[in-house]
C-alpha cells in the first residue's frame, strides 16, 4: 500500500478513536487504542519502534523510538497538547530523514475535532 492509500486509512482510523475517546487523556492512551484500531482494520505497524541513529560510521543508542511506524512508510506521531508545534514537526521530519521515508503525520488528539490535529509532513518530495 502507498504512503497516500496509508495516511488515508491512518487518519480514518485515528477518527474513530478521537469520537470514541475524545480529548483529554494521555498520549499513551491514544497510542493503545490506535493500535488497537490499526489491528482491527488489518493494517501492518510497529509500535515504540527503535530508531537507529548512526554517527561517523557508529550506531549510537540514543533510545530514540518512533510512536508509530505503519506498513514500514509511515511515521505517525501522536500528541495530546495545547497544539502542534514546529518542535514537533521538527522531530518528524528528523524521524523521516533517519528512515528515509517521505510522509510523517502529526495527530493531536486533544483537540474538539480531529481535523483540526492532523499535520502531514513530507520529506525529500
């Protein structure tokens, strides 16, 4: 499945855990119930998936972990702030250019609608 046909099904699924949950909890409990709605829809992921950094030829062990990685082309980074900083997106397209994937996204769940917490980022497009 390509990155857009992923996003789309990602963010579907992200929906309907924002209108069962709704604002309020912890982004770890986003994290649990995403996951959970990924395996229900059949789509392939890593959670807390280790991120390799390698230095001059060195892999160091900075214990970087990505939230989630879907179907090896995603990256999708999950929030439950005030709203979505260049921090973040910083942090994303960081992760994205260590994999070398193309299309991170952003979702803050703490937010009233969903729409108004998805960020899509592409690196190298």
């Amino acid at each position: 499945m390509e990155e857009n046909n992923l996003s789309s099904e990602i963010i579907g699924a992200a929906i309907e855990v924002h209108k069962l949950l709704g604002p309020g909890l912890l982004e770890s409990a986003y994290q649990a119930a995403l996951a959970r709605e990924l395996v229900l829809r059949n789509i392939l992921f890593e959670k807390e998936k280790a991120l390799p950094l390698i230095y001059k030829g060195v892999k160091l062990d900075c214990g970087f972990r990505l939230d989630i990685l879907v179907g090896g082309l995603v990256v999708v980074e999950l929030k439950a702030v005030e709203k979505i900083l260049p921090i973040h997106e910083a942090q994303v397209l960081t992760y994205l250019k260590l994999l070398n994937l193309k299309l991170g996204l952003i979702l803050n769940f703490n937010v009233p609608v969903l729409k108004e917490g998805i960020k899509r980022l592409v690196y190298k497009l």
